[in-house]
C-alpha cells in the first residue's frame, strides 16, 4: 500500500485517536514544542467525561499545552505527571500541591542521557502522542525540534499518535518516522511554542565576560537557556572556529552560526553540522532549522552520552548553579522543593572529562533572593546535583575561582574570593570554624 492510502487510512480526529489510549493506561509524551495540544486537549475531555480511570504520563519539561489540558488540578486525580524535569508552570503546580498537602506531580530523578533507556527498563508504554511535520511524498514525518527521547520512545509505545503541524520544522539527523509505523494521525495546525531569549542584563555581561575568557578558539560549546548564556554568546563574536555539540540549540547560537563564529571544522566528531537534541526557541531559530542539512538533531541518548560527549576535543560545558559549598559539591535544582531537574548538565559535565582540554563551567550571579542570600556556602543546603569531584571552574561576577586540582583550603579561599563583598567576612569565619581553611 502506498503512503498516501496509509494516511488516509489512519487519519482520524483528536477525539477517536486518543480513545486508542486504554481506560488505565502509561503514556508518554513530546516535550515542549512537540507537546500535541489537539491530542492533550481530546484526553482531558476523556478524563472529564470519566472514561479514563488512571492515565500515567511520563515526560519532561511540558508548556502550558500540557498544563491547561491533561494537567489541570481537577484532573490530577486520574492524569497523573512523572516529570523529570519541570518548567516554571509545573513548579507552580506543584507548589501549589505542597501548599494543600497534595503530591501534584510527581518527580524522578534521571539524567537526560539515561531517560529512554531508563523508561524503557521499567515500565511499558501504551501510547506515545508527539507533535510532527506533515509527511513528505516518500511517507516520512519529521520529529523536528524534537530529538531528545521522542525517537525511541516512539517507536517503543505500543501506539503511536502523532499530530501533524504545517509549522513544525523538518530537521536533519535521526527525526524520521515512517508512515507505516504509526497507528493514528491528527491533523492540527497552530502556533509552535516560542521562547523569546532573556536579554542579557548587566550582571548577565559581566558573567559572560569572565566564562567567554575561558573559552579558546576552536573549542565545542554547550549551553544552556536563559540571560548568561545569551551574554556568552553575545561575547563570543571575535572567536574562531567554535563548534556546537549541545543539548538545546538556542537563538545566541543561530546567532553564531550566521556571523561564521561557528564552523564545526575543529570538532572531532561530527565535524561540519551541528549536534542538538531539541530545540526552543523564536519563529526564526525555527525557520533557520527548517531544512538545514548542518543542523543535526539526535537522540538525546546519543548526543548527552558522556563517552560521545568526550570524542570532541576541547569540549567545554557552562551550566548554571544554584549555590555552590566550600567542597566543591553543587546545588543546581533544588530550593526547598524540588525546583527544576537534573537534565542534561551532568551528562555533559561528565562528558568533557573524556575530553581531551575539556572543561567544565558552572556559573550564576554571587547571591539570590533579591541580594539576600550567598549562592556561595559553607555546606549544601539540599542535595548535590554534581560532585565534588565534577567541577573546573565557577564564575560569579567576581570573577572565576579554579577548582580542578586544588585542595579544599584552596577551593574555600578561590569560592570566597568570588562571593559578594556583603558575604565575605562571614564566609571567611564559617570557613575557619568548619576548618575549611
């Protein structure tokens, strides 16, 4: 049967599409851009009509399609989130959960590398809905933005639903899913998801302008999203031959990649294209990938597995903390609650030792909470993200404290060194007390 009859053949409305999904069921979904509204929209009626009676769904990082859909708080009762890792909405709901005594969503822990595989081993999956591009006259869609575990997990679910949007991108790389494995189609044009950059403030510059100092010609990048790693990129304008090998792609690296500033021609692995796992972003980061044969989107297996990670000489990873103890150990997800997840910061922290001159850069402002409080601290006061054992080099706005083979007196007096000045003298006597120096 030829492609276009198998389309029509297993074209259906939201509605009759998400009754593939059983009555209790374990699910997973797109994150963020590839989250499909239709289909969520449809599950939630099904829910509130009460012909589901418990919906598992396995996921990360979700938008507001997810949480104005299946995870309103009516519906969390029979539609029940495993994140692991949460968007400001979901922490806004779980907060709320905390505040009536209720577990809203519920949070495990596994690094982003691990996720399919990990998913995979412990559970099975009945239905996997994603968001695609509209197939090609050879009968593929296209994952688009979307890599991370999309690709494996479905083609593992026992049914695959996917909602076709004109505006969803077609990217290179391992994004394509064949018509004659999925069981149902939707139709459903709409606005993807946009993330506008955070511009770069003050503060974001100065940061950026230590981290951007750090990293030499011709090295691999990976960033995060938000305002310090725009103000890298904004700074990184007179480097040369830089590479992109990362877990998000981002508009301050379209930016790059369109000034020359990215080449990929020193990268050892992979050389000429650029590597991502998923991608957010404005329409013009999505316009840029739309068959752009250089922009590589892989499984997250593939692009967050520290040994591949480490292939690429000169890799260097910036992550962002939220604080830091004398030792060395970081706090990169927790601020009294469970505050966003580990995602891919480990892989790629563990990933650069492998690298031949690698490093590893953790950096945020020097304190939180309006000025109030120390990012930098005698001890954790919640659980390490990363060891110890993990970390090159932490900047603040003071500047960068080198950790990669001192002892722990030094580490104390480098992390003091770029505390705020307002927490110095007392970090200075709580080192001396706790015999850190």
């Amino acid at each position: 049967m030829n492609s276009d009859k198998q389309y029509q053949q297993k074209l259906r409305s939201a509605k009759e599409a998400v009754n593939l999904i059983p009555s209790t069921a374990v699910i997973s979904m797109g994150m963020r851009v590839s989250t499909p509204p239709a289909l969520c929209h449809a599950l939630a009626e099904r829910a509130k009509a009460g012909d589901l009676k418990e919906v598992k769904v396995y996921y990360l990082r979700c938008g507001d399609v997810a949480l104005k859909t299946i995870f309103q708080e009516e519906l969390l009762h029979i539609i029940r989130p495993y994140s692991s890792m949460m968007s400001k909405g979901e922490v806004e709901l779980a907060e709320r959960g905390y505040a009536l005594g209720k577990k809203h969503i519920n949070f495990v822990p596994i690094s982003f590398s691990r996720y399919p595989g990990t998913i995979k081993s412990i559970t099975k999956l009945d239905a996997f809905i994603v968001t695609v591009s509209p197939m090609d006259q050879f009968g593929y869609f296209n994952l688009g933005t979307n890599g991370d575990y999309a690709i494996e997990l479905a083609r593992y679910a026992n049914k695959l639903i996917v909602e076709v949007n004109e505006n969803m991108p077609r990217t290179a790389g391992s994004t394509l899913i064949h018509v004659s494995e999925i069981d149902a189609i939707v139709e459903n044009t709409t606005a993807l998801l946009e993330e506008p950059s955070k511009p770069a403030s003050e503060l974001d510059r100065q940061i950026g302008q230590h981290i951007t100092s750090l990293i030499p010609n011709g090295a691999t990048i990976q960033m995060g999203i938000g305002g310090v790693p725009n103000a890298v990129c904004e700074q990184l304008g007179d480097h040369k031959d830089l590479g992109i090998h990362t877990e998000v792609i981002t508009s301050g690296m379209i930016e790059l990649i369109q000034k020359g500033v990215v080449t990929n021609a020193n990268k050892t692995l992979n050389p000429f294209v650029n590597v991502f796992t998923f991608a957010i972003g404005d329409k013009h980061l999505y316009d840029f990938i739309n068959n752009n044969p250089s922009m590589f989107c892989l499984p997250v297996s593939y692009v967050n597995e520290p040994n591949v990670i480490g292939k690429n000489n000169m890799m260097t990873s910036v992550n962002a903390f939220i604080e830091i103890d004398f030792s060395g150990q970081v706090n990169a997800e927790f601020i009294g609650h469970q505050f966003s997840g580990v995602g891919g910061q480990l892989d790629f922290i563990r990933g650069v030792h492998y690298s031949e001159g690698g490093k590893t850069i953790i950096a945020s402002s020097s304190t939180a909470k309006k000025g109030t409080l120390s990012r930098i601290v005698p001890r954790l006061s919640s659980i390490a993200t990363d060891t110890r054992l993990d970390i090159d080099y932490v900047v603040t706005e003071y500047g960068v404290a080198q950790l990669k083979g001192r002892s722990t007196t030094e580490r104390t007096r480098q992390l003091i060194k770029i505390a705020h000045p307002a927490f110095r003298e007392q970090l200075e006597q709580q080192a001396k007390q706790q015999g850190f120096i």
